[in-house]
C-alpha cells in the first residue's frame, strides 16, 4: 500500500518524489491522469495526495471528486507562482494546501514525511 499517491505527470518531479520518497522509506505511487488517481485512490487509503497542477488530465476536477468521496484526506497541491487564479480554484476544490513549485521542492522531504505520522 502507498502511503502517498501523487498526481504528476512531468517526468522530472515524478523522479523528485520518488527518490526523496526512496530516501525517507516511504512508499509513492504516481498516477499521470486524474482518472488514474481516482482509481488508484479507490483501491487503498493513502495518508496524503499530491496533486501537480499543470498535469493534463484536469486535475482540478479529480481534486473535486476526491474531496467530495474522501473529506479530510491531506492534499497538497504545487504550481507555477503565477498562477494565482488557478491556485484560488484549487483551494475552493478542496485542497488543503497549496503551493508554487520552488516550495514545493524545497519542502519536499518535510511534505513526503507526513506521510508517516
């Protein structure tokens, strides 16, 4: 069982994560769609959900889905720093937090590890 499960689709953070997750043994699945997510989600409970949002796949709508079928699960959400309207729609969603992209990799370890409290 994963104990986080990520929904990202560039090929360089899924390398990221799954390395920093390597490093703090902590188990990764990463899902590339938002159906994919939704699935992965339906078959076992991780302890927290990363959500990229600029992955294809419309994030914003699995974001949606799995807030309404799993409250209060953690869900971490990065983007470009610029994208301050898309952010906004992303907290409205449900995300629990919600970052840019230089945080998001910077804090990466801090993240990855609340999966194992």
């Amino acid at each position: 069982m994963a104990q986080v499960v990520a929904l990202v689709d560039d090929l360089f953070f899924q390398a990221k994560i799954l390395e920093t997750a390597k490093h703090l043994g902590i188990t990764v699945h990463t899902c590339t769609t938002g159906d994919a997510l939704l699935a992965e989600l339906a078959k076992e409970a991780p302890k927290l959900v990363i959500v990229d949002l600029n992955a294809r796949g419309a994030p914003l709508h699995a974001i949606e889905r799995l807030c309404a079928t799993a409250p209060g699960l953690p869900l971490i959400a990065f983007l470009s720093h610029v994208q301050a309207d898309l952010a906004q729609k992303a907290r409205a969603a449900g995300c629990t937090q919600v970052m840019p992209r230089s945080q998001f990799t910077r804090d990466l370890a801090t993240i990855l590890a609340q999966a194992n409290s």
